[in-house]
C-alpha cells in the first residue's frame, strides 16, 4: 500500500514507524529481526531501510604503499526490505540515492523494486563520500534528490529512458522525500531549502520525512514555513534519543542540528549512567508533543537500538 494511504487512513492518529540499517557486510537478517521483532508490537505500517553507498578506504600494501579501494560496508538494502515484507507483513521503504548511480542504473533498480512488489521509495541524493569535500554525482547521474522524483515520477507515468519503449509499464512509487527543519548544511539558508523542497514536492514526492531534530518548535517552525511555501503533503517527524553524552558532539557534527539550552544543561550535569534515562524522557515529551499537534506518524531512527526504541514508544 501507498505511505500517503496509511496517512489517510489512520483518521488523524499518529502513526509509529522505524528506520533501521542494513547490518555491516558479514552480519545476517537476524541482527535485523532482532531490532524489528520487538517492536511490532507497536504495528508501524511500513519499516524503511536505509542505503549506504560505498565508501573508499586505504589498505596497507606489504611495500609501505597504501591501496584505495572501494567497498560497500553496508549492501542489501533491498533483500531486506523483502525480507521485512515477507516476515512481517508490513511495507518496506528502501531508501534510494543519486550517489553512485546513473540513470540506467537507477532505472534497473527501481525495476528490480517494481517487481519485487516494494512500491514506495525515499529518495534522496546522498552525501559526499568520505575524503571527497563535495557531492559527486556519477557521469550521468543525478545531481540533486529532484532529478531523482522526477526519473521515478516519469517510470510511474509509463516513460522509461529507452525511447523506444512505447508503451512501457507504469510504475505505482509512492515517493517520499527529506526535509530539514534547521535546513541543510549546504543550503545557503532555510527559506531556499525549503523551496528546493517544494521542487521535489512539484516533481511527484507524496510526503516528507524529516532530519532528527531535539526542538519542537524548529520544527513546528519549518512545517508552517513548508505550508506558507505552498506544501501541503503529510510531514513525518523524524526522530533519534539521545543516550550518551559524546552526542552532544557527534550528533551536531554528523547531522548539523543544533540542541536546545534545557537539554545541554540537563546532560551536563546528569552522570553518564543516567544520560540514556535523560534521553528517553526528552524524546518521549518531544512525542507527545509532536502527537498533540497532529503528525501523522512519528519516524523513529532505531540504529539498532531496540531497548531505547521500544521504551519511548511503550509510552506514547
Ligand atoms: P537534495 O534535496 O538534493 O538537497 C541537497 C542540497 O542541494 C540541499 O542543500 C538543497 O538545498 C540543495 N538543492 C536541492 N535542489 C537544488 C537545485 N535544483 N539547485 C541547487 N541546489 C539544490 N543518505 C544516504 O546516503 N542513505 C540514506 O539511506 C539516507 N537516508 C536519509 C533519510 C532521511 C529522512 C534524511 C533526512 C536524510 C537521509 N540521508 C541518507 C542523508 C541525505 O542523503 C543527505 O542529507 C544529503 O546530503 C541530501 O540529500 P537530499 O535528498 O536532501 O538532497
């Protein structure tokens, strides 16, 4: 089924769903059942897995030289998202990138996508890869998430790259999108962000999923500027806990969010052992919140850990 009709269909209450990550290469399904078992108690209608392109790392050569290669530390975003399916019952959101793709290749995979029965897809751009300082599309590859809607939209309307393919399948993707209430890094600032947004929203995006974010109000803030800009698909918060104290640092320096003064200074001085029950409190009083105001769903990015995922959720 379509996101957008679970959204329709829940009648104005919140929905719960997860995002999980495909476990390092070496690892099985059963690092990933782990984490969802549990939590389907809470019945989130659709799981998304995130893609994670490859990124070059330097090996040590026996004559002192270091050799780049390039590896995938995390393949099988789409056997997993299958798996989901097949196990649970429930859709999955395999998350696509520009990043490392063409056209043809993404075309090839969203076919593959197609016949597997997944019809939706976050799409999404990607990041640079690590020791590269900028984005670099693939030669004939896309540069922004927009040209990448725009590639899943045509597929919906039955129009392949080959032109010569007259009367090709239509594709039925619910497209979802990223949002950024504190804007994205390289935006020049968040009124242009937002309006690079509403150009994936015109090209055939149904929804938005959001950056994490520990302030309500950023984005309370963001969803009016979103609606004063002429958006009106469904916004789905996104949502992570904190549960250390090295994330003070690591989560602004990673994900380029900011976190409000009452929860610095709460951290601050709260001993480690007590951070992740501090974390939890903070993201449950952010959900009911959110709740109060009326998203359709609260997405929580589980990175594995079940434990902390399932005690916010119990609550809420
Ligand atoms: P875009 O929408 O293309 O935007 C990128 C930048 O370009 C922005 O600054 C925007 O303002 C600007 N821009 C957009 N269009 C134009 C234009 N036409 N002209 C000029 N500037 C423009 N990454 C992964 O690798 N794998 C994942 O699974 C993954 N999942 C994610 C899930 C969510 C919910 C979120 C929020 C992010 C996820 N990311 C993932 C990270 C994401 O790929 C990065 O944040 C990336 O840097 C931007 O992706 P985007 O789709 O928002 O890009």
């Amino acid at each position: 089924m379509k996101i957008t009709d679970y959204f329709e269909k829940s009648k104005g209450q919140t929905l719960v769903s997860f995002e999980v990550l495909p476990p390092l290469k070496g690892g099985s399904m059963t690092d990933i059942f782990k984490t969802l078992d549990p939590l389907m108690e809470f019945k989130p209608p659709f799981i998304d897995v995130t893609y994670h392109r490859e990124e070059y790392v330097y090996n040590k050569r026996p004559s002192g030289y270091y050799e780049k290669t390039a590896i995938r530390k995390r393949p099988g975003t789409v056997g997993i998202c299958a798996s989901i399916m097949h196990r649970y019952g429930v859709d999955a959101i395999p998350h696509l990138i520009c990043g490392g793709f063409s056209v043809e290749e993404t075309e090839n995979a969203l076919i593959d996508l197609n016949f597997l029965g997944i019809n939706n897809v976050l799409a999404l751009r990607g990041d640079a890869r690590q020791f590269e300082d900028k984005f670099i599309p693939e030669p004939n590859g896309h540069k922004f998430a927009v040209d990448l809607v725009k590639q899943i939209d045509n597929m919906n309307n039955g129009i392949y790259l080959d032109s010569n393919i007259e009367k090709g399948t239509p594709t039925e993707f619910c497209i979802g999108v990223a949002g950024y209430p504190e804007k994205h890094f390289e935006a020049p600032n968040l009124a242009i962000d937002i309006e690079f947004l509403k150009q994936k929203i015109d090209a055939g995006a149904s929804y938005i999923v959001t950056q994490m974010f520990f302030d309500n109000d950023n984005f309370f803030k963001f969803r009016d500027a979103c609606v004063k800009a002429g958006i009106n698909v469904p916004i789905v918060p996104g949502l992570k806990p904190l549960t250390k104290k090295y994330q003070l640092n690591s989560i602004p320096r990673k994900f380029f969010i900011n976190f409000p003064e009452p929860l610095v200074k709460e951290l601050l001085k709260t001993d480690d052992k007590d951070v992740k029950r501090l974390g939890i409190d903070w993201c449950i009083a952010q959900c009911k919140e959110l709740k109060a105001a009326d998203v359709p769903c609260l997405h929580f990015y589980t990175m594995g850990d079940v434990d902390t995922t399932y005690k916010i959720v119990e609550k809420i």
